[in-house]
C-alpha cells in the first residue's frame, strides 16, 4: 500500500492502526509504571524527571526497589516480558510476505518481521500485537490494582 506522503510501501491501514495501538498502550503502561514507583517509593529516591529519562529496560531496579518490594515479582515479571516483546516490535524489519500465506492483509504482503537473539525469525502478525496489546491489559489491571483505586 501507498500513501500520499510516503513513495515506500507499506503495510495495510488496519495493520498499522494495530501496530500503533501496541506503541499507545506499552507507553500508558511505561508511565504508569513510574507511577507506581513514585507512589511506593519511600525513600524519596526517585523523581519523575529521572525516571522518564530511563529505557524502559532500566525500570528495572526502581521497579525492584518499590513495586516489587511493596508486593511481589508479578507486575516486574508482565513489564519485563512486554519490555522484550516491544524490542521486537521496534527493532523489527519490513518484509514481503510470501504470496497465499495469509500473514498480511496487504495487497502487496507487507508486513514487519523479527529476528531473535537465539536466529529465530518471526513475522509480526495481527495476532502477534492483538496478544501483545491485551498482555498490556493484563499489566494495566495490575498496576491499577497494585495502585489501590
């Protein structure tokens, strides 16, 4: 697929508005993780200013610090599984799917694709960011609950 402001194909619109979807919810989560550390941490280590600076794969020891010490590894667990699968969505690859293997619903196949330390590739399918938007449900009701209101 084409669009006006860009010559590079690209994959379907529904495909994209998903893959959008996945960054908007992984970002709500990220910042309500800071949230939570402020809220729980005791110590007065941490500001916002600092933590929003940090990857996300740096939460993890202010994570461990407040969360995790306030509750149990739940909540550090689901981040840092999403954290991992973010990475793949973000340091994926646009690739043409094989004409028929029903992967994209691009006219063209487009479709992103990921490779994995251990060589594993895989593609991102729709299915693949459905199940990665509701894990980030799942860390949303936790963190909610976690939060108490």
């Amino acid at each position: 697929m084409y669009e006006d402001y860009s010559r590079q194909a690209l994959p379907s619109k529904e495909y994209r508005e998903l893959l959008g979807s996945a960054v908007c919810v992984f970002n709500s989560n990220n910042a309500f993780i800071i949230e939570n550390i402020l809220s729980n941490d005791e110590t007065d280590e941490y500001n916002w200013h600092q933590l929003i600076d940090l990857t996300s794969g740096e939460l993890s020891e202010p994570v461990k610090n407040t969360i995790t010490k306030s509750s149990n590894t739940v909540i550090a667990k689901k981040f840092n599984e999403l954290i991992a699968t973010r990475n793949r969505i973000m340091h994926s690859f646009q690739v043409t799917a094989r004409t028929g293997s029903d992967l994209s619903d691009d006219e063209d196949n487009q479709i992103l694709a990921t490779k994995y330390k251990n060589g594993k590739q895989a593609y991102i399918t729709k299915e693949f960011l459905y199940e990665f938007i509701k894990k980030n449900e799942d860390l949303s009701i936790e963190l909610h609950n976690f939060r108490g209101y």
